[in-house]
C-alpha cells in the first residue's frame, strides 16, 4: 500500500500523485493508494479517481494514521510546496520508507532519509514510490533502516514543550514578568 497523509488542497501536489497512479495502474501489480485527509478539493479529486478508475481511495480525516503508516509499504509526499512537514517525522518514526518532492523544507531535513523527486514530475513518483521489483528488497530495507536513524535525531514533544517553555520564559523576562514556573 502507498500511503499519503495531506490536505486536499492545490499546494499537496495531488494531481501528480493521480497523474502516477494511472501508470500504476498499468501495471501487473497495481498498488493500493491510499490518502488520508480532507481539504477543498476532495470532490474534485474523487471525481477524477472514479473517472479515471485509479487504484485510490481518498479515506478522509482519520484519527488511525499510525496505524496506516504500519500497514503502509511506501509513503509518498508529492508537495508542491511544504515546510519542514511533521508527516515526514511521522513516516521517519515509523521507519516508513518514504518518496517526497525535493521543495521548501524537505530536502534540508530528509534528504538523507527519503527519495526525492522533483514536483509535479508524475513519471518521477511513479518510478520511485510505486511497486516494482524488490519494493521489499535490500534497497527498501536500507531506506527503512535510514528513515528510523533519521528519527532518532527529530525533535520530541518534550523537546516542543522545552522550547516553547523557554520561549515564554524570554518574553515575560523581555516584558518584566517574573519567571513562571515548570509543571512539567
């Protein structure tokens, strides 16, 4: 299964994911698409899957998307424009191995833990994050192994606490507050 977690808006490059999904689809093994989210263009983009009789289901909002990155094989990122996504720290928590578009913040914090593609380069993502021979084989298992190295080194949520927490602690220094104590 491939699996995308996105907004379903212009900016999430979904239309190259399809455009990819139609050479998948020509294949012996066609591939299980799978993307999970909500966003203005969930019409439009069912209306080209059943169109087009692509092997994607567009599953909407869901509140199961690391159990979807367990039954996942490959999860794919086709962005037009991203930041440092926290999707991609999800698929790198999950050892998934993971297919992005080389934009914004991407190829900064998971180019060595990732493929990447250029944007709206559909013949790109097909070749690269569809099935094919050896999905599963040594080169996989390299990526796998790469992407929980490359989690390792992410930032926790005790880590987001701290830095908001130290955050706060500078502006009421900065206003004259007194310092506000931990809970944590």
């Amino acid at each position: 299964m491939i699996l995308t977690v996105a907004r379903l808006a212009p900016q999430k490059g979904l239309d190259t994911l399809l455009d990819a999904s139609r050479r998948w689809a020509r294949r012996t093994s066609v591939p299980r698409v799978a993307v999970a989210g909500e966003g203005p263009l969930r019409a439009e983009l069912q209306e080209r899957v059943d169109a087009e009789r692509l092997p994607v289901r567009l599953v909407g909002h869901r509140d199961d998307i690391a159990d979807l990155m367990a039954a996942a094989d490959v999860f794919v990122l086709p962005s037009l424009w991203e930041g440092p996504s926290l999707v991609m720290m999800e698929a790198m928590r999950a050892a998934l191995p993971a297919v992005a578009t080389r934009v914004g913040g991407i190829p900064e914090r998971y180019a060595n833990a990732s493929l990447l593609v250029p944007p709206r380069d559909a013949g790109a993502l097909a070749t690269r994050g569809g099935p094919g021979p050896g999905r599963r084989s040594d080169f996989a298992n390299r990526l796998r192994a790469a992407a929980a190295m490359k989690a390792v080194t992410l930032p926790t949520e005790s880590d987001a606490v701290a830095q908001l927490e130290a955050l706060y602690a500078e502006l009421a220094t900065d206003r004259g507050f007194p310092p506000r104590q931990s809970t944590v």
